[in-house]
C-alpha cells in the first residue's frame, strides 16, 4: 500500500448519553485537551448530546460514534447534522453506522439490505441535500434506496458560515471499508480490531477504495477505539484486565466479528462465546479470553508504560484514537498518559 505520513494522532474521548452530566464532562475533556469528544446510539439519542456539548465548549470537535443511519432516513439527518454544524461553529462531525439486520428490522422497524450500497446512497444523499441548501441547486436525487426530489424555500435552512458537516462511517468488513475510502471522509474502526486486523484488512481495504475514487490517504482519517488494560500495581492491572476480558468476550459472541478472530484462528473461540452467551454464562466467557487474546486486542501496560504502548499501536495507521481507560483510574493518572501521548 502507498506509504503516506499520517499526521499527529488525535485524542478523542467519550461524553455520556445522560443529558444532565453532558455539559461537565465535555467541559472537562476540553480542558484536558482532548481533540474530539463522541457519543454513541446505544440507549439514548445521540444527537442530542452533542447539542448540550456544543453550547458548553468551544473548541473541541464534537462527534456521534455511532448515530444509527438505517433508522432514519438522508433528510432527517441531513436536518440535524446541519445544525449541529451550524450551532457548534463547524465542529460537528457525522458519525453514521448501519447496526445489524435484527435491530434494524425489529427493534427500528425499518428496511433492511445491501448495507454497503444502502449506506454509499444514504451519504450520497446526504451531500445532494446539504448542496440544495448551500448552493441552491436543484433537489434530485434518486437512488435504489432513497428519493428526493421536493426542497421549497420554507423548507431550508439559514445558510452555514462554515464547512459542511464531515461524514465518518463505522466499518468492519472489506466492502464497507472500501465504500468509505470512495465517499467518506473518516472510517471508524471498530473497538473489536486489533492490529494485524487493522494492517492486513482493514487499511488494505480503505487503500482499495481510495485508489478506485481517485483519492489520498490523507482525504480519509481512521479512527479507532482502544481498549487499555494498566494500574499501579499488580491487584489493578488485575482488575482492569477482567472488566476487558468480558468486554472482548461479548463482541468476540457476536456473529458479526467472526472475521475478526479467524483472521487470528480463533473461530472455535467464536463458537463457545456464542454458545455460552445464549446460556447467559458471561463471567465464564470472559474467563475463555486468555492473555494472548487480551493483548491482541488491548493495549496492556501499567500506567507509566501506557503512553509509549497505545503510541506504538497507532503510529503509522491511526489519525484519532479513543482509549478506554479504567473508569477507576484517577484523572491526574489519566492527564499524566495523555501528556506523555502527546509527547512521547
């Protein structure tokens, strides 16, 4: 693959779904100097956090990670993302996933499939809304999946000061991987991704995709969660190592990431996590991810070793990263780790 420089990596870190402590903790990851703060879809809206975000910071880039695509439709999120943009200054960037065929179906009651064209459409979409609005250009968009082909004057919005809203879209496999590296302009990496994924499919994908659209490395930033397993001493190290080893049990339970472990020749490992998550046997399954899979897929040092092991695993193939760091460990711990990141 062409060896393009990847520029300083970018610190993100995750604000909570509940609306009443958002304004503190976004407030705090600005003052640690954090570049990004995200949220996720998972029992909340995610946009609205963003909102509350927005209005008590003014600096850091305010991202959802994931909101769900196929639960809504171009035009409702073209509306929102357009005013997050607006209203935070340009700091807004849109995250967008597909989630799986049961939630879709069951849980949203929406369509599903073809995900990869689904989603190449929706962002597709997504851009001829926001031209219609910033260029006043005629709305006519037609797909396999979406239309639309109405935009009247009551109906857009006041115009942007500033760019339009960047769109990152969430990727495992190679297909969807490529897609983003034609028309997005970031890929969110899964958290359940671990280095060999991450060099031997993952960039090789994006890299694909890039090449058939004509563009750089540099036009696609990768962002990564990582999972951090460190302490003090040896009772912490423990501590944080059990709470990831479930963590890594339930994704590594999940169909969906398969390609993930037999990349490794983990498959078999695959079939009892899934097998003991329909038991509900969680504590066993994380007792089934030995210290090789644990390594494979976090980043395991104690705390003054932490900085130079989560550097080392994303030079070179990471633009911004997302460490999970023990929800116990003290921030002046956790400012120490950043300050030697960024450093280091």
């Amino acid at each position: 693959m062409p060896a393009e420089a990847v520029a300083a990596i970018k610190l993100d870190g995750g604000i909570p779904l509940e609306l009443a402590r958002v304004p503190r903790v976004a407030r705090e990851l600005e003052r640690q100097r954090y570049d990004g703060c995200w949220t996720g879809e998972i029992n909340h809206d995610p946009f609205l956090p963003m909102l509350l975000a927005a209005e008590h910071t003014s600096t850091i880039e305010l991202g959802t990670s994931i909101a769900v695509a196929f639960a809504r439709n171009p035009m409702t999120v073209a509306n929102v993302a357009w005013d997050l943009q607006a209203y935070s200054g340009g700091r807004f960037i849109l995250g967008l996933g597909t989630q799986v065929k049961a939630h879709i179906e069951k849980r949203f009651s929406m369509p599903w499939g073809r995900p990869v064209p689904r989603m190449r459409e929706f962002v597709s979409a997504l851009r001829a809304i926001w031209d219609c609005w910033r260029d006043g250009t005629r709305l006519s968009f037609e797909g396999d999946f979406y239309t639309h082909r109405l935009m009247t004057p009551m109906f857009t919005p006041e115009p942007l000061t500033c760019a339009l809203p960047k769109v990152f879209v969430a990727a495992v496999g190679e297909a969807m991987t490529e897609m983003c590296g034609e028309v997005a302009d970031g890929v969110i990496a899964h958290a359940f991704t671990t280095q060999r994924y991450l060099d031997q499919v993952t960039l090789p994908a994006l890299h694909r995709g890039l090449r058939r659209a004509g563009r750089r490395r540099a036009d696609v930033a990768v962002t990564c969660p990582v999972f951090i397993v460190t302490g003090r001493n040896e009772a912490e190290m423990a501590t944080s190592a059990a709470a990831i080893r479930k963590q890594i049990a339930f994704y590594g339970s999940t169909p969906s990431y398969l390609k993930v472990l037999d990349l490794h020749g983990w498959g078999d490992l695959h079939t009892e996590l899934h097998r003991l998550s329909r038991q509900g046997e969680w504590d066993a399954m994380g007792a089934l991810i030995d210290d090789e899979v644990l390594e494979a897929f976090a980043v395991v040092a104690p705390v003054d070793e932490v900085a130079a092991a989560l550097r080392a695993r994303c030079a070179g193939s990471v633009d911004r990263v997302l460490p999970g760091f023990p929800t116990d460990l003290p921030p002046d711990l956790v400012a120490g780790i950043l300050e030697g990141f960024r450093h280091g």
